[in-house]
C-alpha cells in the first residue's frame, strides 16, 4: 500500500470520526494551497462514499467544502495582493516556484482572458487556486474574484459530489 493511500485512508477515517469541522479545515486548506499535498477531490468523493448523504446532506457538503475553499482561496489572494508573488514561498507544503514556466502559464492566462481564467482555472484540476497569486499581485477587484472563484468552486464540489452519488444509485 503506498503512503499516498495509506494518508488518504486515515484522512478518509478521520473525517468520517470528525465530520464538518474537519472536512471544513481540510478545505480551507486546500484553497490556500496547503491541502496539495494530497488529492482532496478524491478524498471528498470518498466522503460522500462513507456518508451516503441526503440530497439535503449533499447540499450541505457542497456548500460547506465550497465556502471552505473560496476562505483559503481569498487567504492566497489577499496575500498576493499585500505582498505580491513572494507569498508563495511562505505557504508550507508548496512546491511551486514563481518562476516556472506552469506559474508564468497561469499569470498569461489571466492577463489574456481575466475573468474567464479565474472562473475556469478553479474549474480544472491541478490549476485551481493557482490564479489567487497573479490576481492579487494585480489588484485584481475583491468582489469579482470572489463572485467568479465561488462560482466555479460551488459548480467543481457539486461534481465530486454528485458523481459518488450518482454511481452508488446505480449500483443500488
């Protein structure tokens, strides 16, 4: 078993132990950039494996992880806004470098196409989160990145929820 697994499987046990709270942390985490370290998306449809929530409950899931992330994810923004790309390098467990050609990608991306790179960067696994560093280093408006990263967030979390959801049903 590998230690990738191993970690996921004491995550998934802890979670299912401390419910919200912890899955609440875990999220706030992964908006700031912390929680790469291991695949969250994965960890939150195993989640809603172990739970089986209502729709009510799902709901609830959503929006909790949601709001969550959008809270770690406004963190890295405002960050990036005081003190520019340099945050990066402060945010334990990142291996990411502000001059790789993948930040560089991220940071054209934005000054091509703004809004829509900030709502669909959140939507694309292994980039989300990523834009909270050249929007903020640009002053990029508060309200509408929260509007476009909260949007795109909620729509992201519904589908990690839903399919687990969907795929039990159909085993039922």
């Amino acid at each position: 078993m590998s230690s990738v697994t191993l970690s996921l499987e004491y995550a998934l046990a802890a979670i299912s132990v401390a419910g919200f709270p912890a899955l609440f942390v875990v999220f706030v985490l992964k908006g700031a950039l912390i929680g790469k370290i291991f695949p969250t998306s994965v960890f939150l449809s195993g989640y809603v494996v172990l739970t089986t929530p209502t729709h009510v409950g799902a709901a609830t899931i959503v929006i909790l992880v949601t709001v969550a992330h959008v809270i770690g994810q406004f963190a890295v923004y405002t960050g990036s806004r005081r003190y520019g790309e340099e945050i990066v390098s402060a945010v334990p467990y990142l291996n990411f470098d502000p001059s790789s050609d993948r930040f560089r990608r991220v940071g054209d991306w934005f000054d091509r196409y703004g809004d829509v790179a900030v709502f669909g960067t959140n939507v694309i696994p292994w980039s989300r989160g990523l834009i909270a560093i050249p929007a903020g280093v640009s002053s990029y408006p508060r309200r509408r990145y929260l509007v476009h990263v909260s949007a795109s967030t909620l729509l992201y979390h519904s589908v990690y929820v839903a399919l687990p959801l969907l795929g039990l049903a159909a085993i039922a």
